[in-house]
C-alpha cells in the first residue's frame, strides 16, 4: 500500500470517528420521528413543529390583544378585568366626542386629538423625507465610488444604536449649553433653546427619527437596485437616455416592490413613534410633541389616576388606522402590478 492510499484511509477513519456521534445522534432521533409521521402524517407533523410557536404568539401576542379589546369597554380603577364595570362603549365615545375633529380644545378628551394631529403631522412629513432621502441615498450608495464599504457602514451605523442611545446622545448636542449651541456661539450666534420652541422640538424630533432609522430603508431599497440586471442601463447609455428617464423608466418601476415595503414599514414604525422622542422631549414642550404611543402609556400607565380602558380604546383605534394604512398601500400595488401587466 502506497503512503498515499495510507494517508487517505487514515483520514477516512478520523472523519467516521468524529461523524460516530453525530450519525448516533441522528438515528437516535429519526426513531420517534419516523414514529410520529406514521402516527400524525406528514401535515401532523408541520402542525407539531408549529404548535410551540403558534403557543407562545398565543400567549404572548394574541391574548394580550384579546384582553386590550376587553378592557377597552371597561371602566374604573381596578387592574384585574374581573374587577372592572362594564361601561360599553363609553371610552369610544369619550375619545370621539368632538364638536369640531380639526380643533382640538373643542373635544372631550383634547390630548388625544392633540396627540392625533402630532401624529399625523409626524406622519406624513417624516414618512416622506424619510423615503425621499433613503431612495436618494441608496442611488449615490450604488454606484462606483471609493470606500463604498465604507460610506455603506457609516449610513446604517445609527440602526445598530438603541433609540434611547441615540436620543441621549442628540439630547446632549441640543441642550441649551450643547454641543450644537457651543458652534452657534463660535461662530457669533445667539444661541437657542432648540427643546424649549415648538416649531424646533417637532422639527428635531423628525430629525432624529429620520437619522436614527434612514440606514434600514436604505438598505432594503440598495438590495433592489443591486437585483435590477444592469444590461437595462447598458441599452440605455447606447440610446443616449438621460438620467432622469433611466430613473424614472428603468429604476423606480423595477424598484417599486422594494419602495412599497419602505413605505409600509415607515408608515408603522411614524404612526407608533414613542421612544426616541419620549426621551428627547418628553411630549414638550406642553403637547407639541405628544404622540399617539406616548398618550396611551401616560393615560394607562404613567399617570397618578390610571385610566386602563380609555388607554385601550385609544390603541385600539390606532391599531385600525395601521390596519387601514396598510390595506390602501397593499391595494395600490396590486392596483399597479395589474395595471403594469395590461
């Protein structure tokens, strides 16, 4: 036998010594396995390997919702919904009844409204400059440029921070003796208590927001530009096509799948804003930075009297607006994708 073929077989016998265990493992557990497909058949087994994650969704997802809905036609101060009174309806109406929806001191319960129209207006402008500036940011991020690597790190760096990480460190920079106050004095500015105005805290909080998660979306819609087969820009560069009409012809139609799931991911993620801008601002200054999330924690859970059903119904509403928001973003592509195929 030649070293050669004696090298060879040694090897074999060190691989089946090592793969010994793991090959006893395995008939160890094909036993019951083979057993339990006899016994459930194939789709009894499917439902087996699911059963532990369908239980805790159950339990931890599920149930929660279900008892949130029971609380929401609750009333009184009790936790335990055995101890609560039954009122119907009641916090529904208290948080719809308005004489005028589009003023907000005219309603029965003004901070909801306050926190709706905060929401709404947090909503569409950061959803907007937030998609606007990561389709813009994703198109530089593709193309052929030094440290590419780089510059892609750099972006999605801030969503590897936690937002509380993140809105501490702004919270620094926008203090009245911060960081960004410190430069303004440099350069012979006054400074200005950015936290303090209304207009400049709803400002910083789209701000942070829109830094603190930009590298996400961008992300996504880098992965569909990468898919999109790049002999499309190769036939448009010999047809002497300009930039805008490879955009809008080439790139933002085989990109729209992606910008739709940035879309709906943004919208879900505005409409529950509740961490970063709770520790930036607290909901100030007054209510001009309250949002929907924050009013439903204070009302359920921070406030000296706890109102758990009004806090229920409020999430409950809000839950039908993601579940409304969703379905029109889902309808208008499907509407799309059949409009495309005529």
């Amino acid at each position: 036998m030649t070293a050669e073929a004696r090298h060879e077989t040694a090897g074999e016998r060190l691989a089946g010594l090592l793969l010994a265990p793991v090959r006893w493992g395995m008939n160890l557990i094909d036993r019951p396995m083979t057993w339990l497909q006899r016994r459930l058949g194939l789709g009894g087994v499917a439902a087996a390997f699911l059963a532990p994650n369908l239980l805790v969704f159950g339990i931890f997802v599920l149930f929660p919702m279900m008892l949130n809905v029971a609380y929401s036609f609750t009333g009184g101060g009790a936790l335990f919904l055995n101890n609560r009174v039954f009122v119907g309806t009641l916090q529904y109406e208290t948080l719809l009844s308005c004489r005028d929806f589009l003023d907000a001191s005219s309603c029965r319960e003004d901070r909801f409204w306050r926190a709706v129209g905060n929401t709404g207006f947090f909503v569409i402008v950061q959803v907007a400059a937030l998609v606007l500036i990561s389709l813009a940011t994703a198109l530089v991020l593709n193309r052929e440029m030094r440290a590419r690597g780089f510059w892609r790190a750099v972006f999605f760096f801030p969503v590897l921070l936690s937002p509380v990480v993140v809105a501490l460190i702004w919270k620094w920079i926008l203090q009245r003796n911060g960081l960004l106050n410190a430069v303004l004095v440099e350069l012979s500015f006054e400074p200005t208590l950015w936290l303090v105005n209304r207009g400049w805290a709803m400002f910083w909080a789209i701000f942070l927001s829109i830094w603190a998660h930009l590298g996400f979306y961008t992300l996504i819609l880098l992965a569909g530009l990468q898919a999109i087969p790049r002999e499309l820009y190769e036939a448009a560069e010999m047809d002497g096509a300009p930039s805008w009409r490879v955009l809008t012809r080439i790139t933002l139609p085989l990109l729209w799948p992606n910008l739709v799931v940035v879309i709906l991911l943004a919208l879900i993620r505005a409409v529950q804003v509740f961490d970063e801008v709770f520790v930036l601002t607290g909901g100030g200054p007054g209510t001009a930075t309250l949002f929907l999330v924050q009013y439903i924690y204070e009302t359920g859970l921070a406030q000296q009297v706890r109102n758990l059903g009004l806090a229920s119904a409020a999430s409950i509403l809000m839950a039908a607006v993601l579940i409304v928001l969703t379905l029109v973003q889902l309808l208008a592509s499907a509407w799309r994708e059949r409009k495309e195929q005529r």
